[in-house]
C-alpha cells in the first residue's frame, strides 16, 4: 500500500496515457462501424461477410498486431500510433455486429413512417434509426471499451507506456505492489468509461426517460 | 430539439477527448520530439529493455546526460531488441545501454560473419565492425553481466558442479531452461554441445534470465537454467554458477550503444564518466537494491551519479 | 507475406513437439478447458438468475468487473501467487486456467441470464398452464428458448479465450503463443505472423463448429426459419408497401 501511496504521480501519469490509448480507438472505432454495420444491415447478403469479416479482426492476437502493425503503416516501431490503430481495428471488430444489430432492432413500422413522411435514407438513419439503435449500440460500446482498456495494457510488452507497464515492473522484480496498482487502476478507468458511455447514452434517449415506449 | 441532446453529448464526447489530450500529446510528443533529435535539438532519449538492471541503467545515463546539461529523458521498459534497435535506428532513440557481447552477435547474425574473440577487447572489436553506420558505440565499462549456466546448490552437491563441462556425464537425465534463442544459438545448446560435450535431455523454453526460469529452477521443472551473472537471486537463493573455463559465453561489458548524429563531446563525456564508474561489483549491488530491496532504479540511479559526481 | 506461407508450408514446422498440430492441440485444449470450466459454473448461475430474477444488479455488476480486470496483469498476479506453491508445469497451467475462465464467465454469464430473461412470457405462461411445476418450465421451456442467447454467449467467450491464451506464452505455457513470442525473441517476423494467422484459423474453426452445433441443438422453431408468424406478417407489409406503390 505505501509503494502505491509513494508513486501517486507515476500511476497517474501512466493512467492518463492508459486514458488517451483506449478511448481514442473506442470513438473511432465506433464512427467506423456505423457506415459498416449499417452496409450490412442495409444490403441483407452483406450482413454474414462484413460482420464476420470485421469479427475475424478480433481473432488476430494483440501482441502480434502491435508488432506488425510498422510494417503495415510505415511508422516507427515505438509509435503511439500503432496501438491506437490495432486499438481502432478491434473496436471495429466488435461494434459493427452491434451497430447491424442495433439498427435491426429499430422496428419495421418506424422506418415504414419515416420514409412516408418523406424522410431520404441518411436523414433517416441519423434522426430516426441512430437515436433508437443507441440502447443496443450502448451496450455493445460499453463492452468495447472495457475490452480495450484491458487490451492496452499487453502493449507494455512492446514497451508502450501504459498501466501494462506496472505489470511488467512488477513481474520482472518479483513485486506484486505495482501489479496490483496497476489492476486496480484499470478496473477504476473501466468504470469510469462504462460510466461516461451510460450517460451519454441516457443525454440520447430522452424518450427512454419519459417512460414512454415506442 | 431532437439536435440538442445528440449536440450536448458530442460536446461532452469532445470535452473527454480534449481532457485527454493532455495525455495523448505526451504518448505522440516524444515521437515528435525524436525526429528532430538528430544533433538539431539537444533531447535525448535514452531507451532501455524491459528488465531491472538494464532499467536501472537507463536511469543512471538519464541522469548522467541531464548533469551535462543535455536533456534526456528515459523511455523504459522496451521489451525486446527487435522493439528497441529498429526505435534506435528510426530516431526514436538515442542513446541504450547494451551489451557487447549480445550486440555483436545480434548483428553478426544479419552478416553472417563468424565471430571468434571472446574476451572484452577482442569483442568489442568485432562489434565496431558489426555495427550499421548509424550506431556507434562508446568505450565499453568494466562492468559486465554475462550469460550463465546456473544450477541450485542442490544439483550442484549431487553430481559434484564445478564447471560446465562437469554437466557432460549427467546431462542426458536433466532438463536445461532458457530463452527461445538459445535452440539456435551458438551461445545455447549448440554451444553446449560443441565446447563442453554437454547434451541436455530436455530443454524447456522459459525467458532470457528471468523470473520465468528462476522459478522452473527453484520448483526444479529445470535442473539447470539460463540466468545472467549480476542477478541478485543467485545470492538470494543460494544458486551455483558454473564456471565457463572455455569461454563460450563471451564477454558481455556494458556499453553504450548510441545513434552517430547524436553524438557530442558533451554526451560522450556524460556516458564515458559512467562507463568508468561501473564495475560488476557496484553493478551488481545496485541491481539487488532494486530487485530485492524494492527501491526505484530512479533513486538507485541518482545515489550512484551523487556518489561519483556525475550529476 | 511469401515468407509467412513459407513457414506455415515448412514441413518441419508440422513435426515435433514444436510443431504446429501439438501447438495448436495445445491451445485449443486450454480454450475448450476454460470455456468449458466457464460454463459449468456461469450457466447454472446464470439461469438461476434469469428464472427467479434474484441477483441480477450483482450479477450484471460482477461481469462487468470482472471484463475489466486486464488478463496480462491477472496472468502475472496469478503466476506470482500461486507459482511458489505448485511444481513443474502445473505452476504455469493453473494460472493460465484460472485467468481465462475469470476472461470466459462474464460473455457466458450474461447469455445464461439475458437468454432466459427474454424468453416471452407467453410461453411461460402456456406452460405454466399446461400443468407443468417450475422446474419443468426451466427445463422445458426457459432453457430451450434461452439456447441461442446462451450459446451467442459461449461463442463470445471462446473467441476472446482464443484470442487471450496467447498471452500465457509469456509466463511460459506452451499453445500457439509460443510462436508469437519466440518468433519475437529470434526475429523471425514469418513465424509471429503465421502464429497470429493460425490463432485467427483456429478462432473460426471453433466458431464454425460451434455454429453448426447451435443448428442442431437449438429448435427450428425459434430460429423463425419455417414459414411462422412472423414470416406471414413480413409478406403482408410487403405485400402493401408495394401496393401504396412506394
């Protein structure tokens, strides 16, 4: 307990790294899967090949995805750069089945009523399908972005700055103090995303709030 | 009116990731900072891999460099040489700590070249020769962490262990545990084989004289394991080193290992005083601070510079 | 690339303890044992949850602590606490074990629970009224319906047990991730990516067998493939769609 109490500021150094790691390809992330998951829901044949697609992204182990991902971008070896992108790949991987799903869930009739009432297919998708897809699509990025959090930390293997890096500390000198600095750390950022993204999501679905059902 | 909740959580989507920013800035800022630090700057940045000793002494040439009025800052932790090396020849670093004997062979690896000499100087040769035009090295320190073939005193007492070559008659019952390289390497199991006649029964791959293979030594899943020599378990637990009479492991001096636009009369002052005050000795207690004791390769580190008026 | 289908066409790569069928018997024998693990205590949990709709807020909770707890962190915590008291392999093994099912329960879990949550209450109701006492509702009914949410929740968890034990590697289980870590130590980026490929493989294998399982097991009834209800109310509003001439 004193180490962690005696190394405040490093763990809240390596949080605001862990931060910045996981939630930017947890956004991106999600703005790509919506152009994809709505490709596959849209089209019915598309459905099987683009989510299974996207889904086999998820298989590719991080660590090997971390390393190679230089040779696929050009960057350096130690860029930041190459964890946000495998990052943003994995949280593709698992919204687009989530975003065609989401919309799916959007009942036939409202659909029906808003191209009656003239609405073309991208109003409709962003006024209407969207804000009724959030609750699912909420749920689904909840689950990213914890995923990516815990994901993050295997970069430190790679020697990527992050809470991992406790991990590592901690192992290679027998220490179990960092380690558990670092899993507490990990969990409270989790929650802190889980959190923000519950909000957000009840901020979008003031009808929800009213009590009133579709 | 449908707009407002769908602007407010954007905004507040914004607002997180600008917060953020503060942190992201710095994860992109010393990339950005290392494309200009070919000689235009003076930061440096100092790299070291992902264990204690070689952490402790990234933190010691960190605070070496900064006391010249250079400034570096230290990027720990790198897990591998395959991470690190490409990052020193990108410009994502400087300045690492190395070992001669490893770097040569990593290098003489791509070459092809046949390496021969094995004690300090004749090695530190072939790397000069080895290195790409964009590394150099520094004068190499008298300290020095070598490859050893360790067992438990055990072991040692059981078949009567002095030296390797003493492994020949039992070998074939025991197990050996070490890194993914030493299959290949000549400095692994052909090694043994060649020099020594010693053909283990079995071996196991564990890490690079690490925790991993420390403990299949002590819960005895290996007999025998690969561990370097300043590693404070050995020690600790009461572990034998055996000896290497015929030299197959080859002299591992630390050494700085630096990119040749980086250098400067000041950063090669910096680094040289270091070398000249490290030894196994002081190496090695420094290293058991850290691992055994805890403390922070940072305060490790500004003790030792203090000490010998390097900061 | 070409080096990449240069290693996994090498046929010493195929022999040997070494080689990839034991690495691959090796890894696919730590995911079944997990998931497997897993599901033995996530799915009774789970449908007791879903039937009595007791401990749901713990339930939903828990899973979602335990999704956020990082697997390397868990896999050195485990390795270093355990280590000291297990010889030989076993000290690697259970760790490793322990990791990925506290990776596999929460995926399972929620399927276990949300399955039966949805189960309509209509044919609850019809068993009910049927005679049945609530134990036959659960078997009969509630766990039938429930199969597809349920075993959604198994193929996500296999996935990501696939995907994770990978890691093991690190503190020196053997599985597939040993050629992305010694392909690591020795350079040799042909045998990291052919690992990496032949973990995708694998994930797909499994999730295709596990995919014609759920045909077989789950009834057709619910998968609304036979000409049901909902497919006479799909052809009508076609039917009239294409009437108002839209």
């Amino acid at each position: 307990m004193d180490w962690i109490l005696d190394h405040l500021d490093d763990i809240e150094y390596l949080t605001r790294q862990h931060a910045w790691l996981s939630a930017v390809p947890t956004v991106l992330g999600l703005l790509l899967a919506i152009p994809l998951g709505w490709v596959a829901r849209r089209y019915r044949f598309l459905y099987a090949p683009v989510v299974v697609g996207t889904g086999l992204l998820y298989t590719i182990p991080s660590l090997a995805l971390f390393i190679l991902m230089p040779l696929f971008l050009g960057t350096r070896i130690l860029d930041a750069t190459n964890v946000v992108v495998a990052m943003t790949i994995y949280t593709v991987a698992l919204m687009t089945r989530t975003v065609a799903d989401g919309l799916g869930s959007v009942p036939d009739s409202v659909t029906a009523s808003a191209t009656a009432m003239g609405f073309g297919p991208l109003r409709r998708l962003f006024t209407v399908e969207l804000p009724l897809a959030v609750p699912v699509i909420a749920a689904g990025l909840r689950v990213a972005a914890v995923s990516n959090v815990s994901i993050v930390s295997v970069a430190a293997l790679i020697g990527v700055p992050q809470l991992g890096s406790l991990f590592t500390d901690g192992f290679v000198r027998d220490f179990l103090d960092p380690i558990v600095a670092g899993l507490i750390a990990c969990v409270l950022l989790a929650l802190v995303f889980d959190l923000v993204i519950v909000l957000v999501a009840r901020l979008l679905t003031p009808w929800q709030r009213a009590g009133a059902s579709v | 009116m449908k707009r407002t909740p769908l602007l407010a959580s954007l905004a507040v989507v914004a607002v997180m990731a600008l917060a953020g920013c503060g942190g992201g800035d710095e994860a992109l800022d010393t990339d950005n900072d290392s494309d200009s630090g070919s000689g235009d700057s003076q930061e440096i940045v100092v790299g070291s891999a992902n264990f204690p000793e070689n952490i402790l002494l990234g933190e010691i040439y960190t605070g070496a460099l900064d006391g010249a009025g250079l400034e570096a800052t230290h990027r720990a932790n790198i897990g591998s040489r395959e991470a690190y090396l490409p990052g020193m020849l990108d410009g994502s670093l400087q300045v690492f700590p190395e070992y001669t004997g490893v770097l040569r062979d990593y290098f003489a690896l791509e070459s092809g070249d046949k390496m021969t000499a094995s004690d300090s100087e004749g090695v530190y040769a072939e790397l000069q020769e080895q290195l790409p035009p964009e590394l150099e090295v520094l004068p190499f320190s008298e300290a020095e962490d070598k490859d050893a073939v360790v067992v438990t005193s055990e072991t040692a007492e059981e078949y009567d262990l002095q030296s390797i070559g003493d492994l020949a008659p039992v070998a074939g019952d025991l197990t050996l545990g070490g890194p993914p390289e030493w299959k290949e390497r000549q400095t692994g199991l052909p090694g043994l084989e060649d020099v020594y006649g010693v053909v283990f029964g079995k071996y196991v791959v564990k890490d690079a004289g690490g925790p991993l293979t420390l403990d299949a030594l002590l819960n005895d899943e290996i007999q025998a394991g690969n561990l370097f020599s300043t590693n404070p378990s050995i020690a600790a637990e009461d572990l034998v080193v055996l000896d290497d009479p015929d030299s197959l492991f080859a002299a591992q001096n630390v050494v700085p290992l630096v990119a040749a636009d980086s250098m400067s009369p000041e950063l090669e002052d910096a680094l040289n005083g270091v070398s000249e005050a490290l030894n196994t000795d002081n190496l090695s207690d420094m290293v058991t601070r850290v691992v055994i004791d805890k403390e922070d390769p940072e305060d490790v580190a500004e003790d030792f510079l203090t000490e010998n008026n390097l900061n | 690339m070409n080096e990449v289908l240069a290693w996994l066409t090498d046929p010493a790569n195929w022999q040997g303890p070494d080689g990839i069928p034991v690495r691959t018997w090796q890894h696919l024998m730590y995911s079944l044992v997990s998931v497997g693990i897993a599901a033995a205590i996530a799915i009774p949990v789970g449908l007791w949850i879903g039937h009595t709709g007791h401990g749901r807020f713990l339930a939903v909770n828990l899973a979602g602590a335990l999704r956020a707890v990082p697997s390397l962190g868990l896999l050195f915590t485990a390795f270093m606490v355990l280590g000291p008291y297990l010889n030989g392999e076993v000290s690697v093994f259970v760790p490793t074990i322990i990791v990925l099912v506290v990776l596999a329960v929460p995926p399972v879990l929620a399927g276990a629970y949300a399955g039966v949550e949805q189960v309509e209450t209509a044919a609850r109701d019809a068993a009910r009224g049927m005679g049945m006492r609530a134990t036959e509702v659960l078997w009969r009914v509630e766990v039938p319906c429930a199969l597809p949410l349920i075993f959604s929740g198994i193929r996500s968890a296999a996935l990501q047990v696939i995907a994770t034990a990978t890691l093991a590697a690190t503190v020196g289980l053997g599985g597939l991730g040993r050629y992305l870590v010694d392909g690591l130590a020795v350079r040799d980026y042909a045998q990291m990516a052919g690992g990496a490929i032949l973990v995708a493989l694998l994930a797909l294998i499994v999730d295709f067998v596990a995919a014609t399982l759920q045909r077989v097991v789950v009834s057709p009834g619910l998968t609304g493939k036979t000409a049901g209800r909902k497919n006479a109310l799909r052809r009508i509003q076609r039917t009239t769609l294409r009437a108002s001439g839209s």
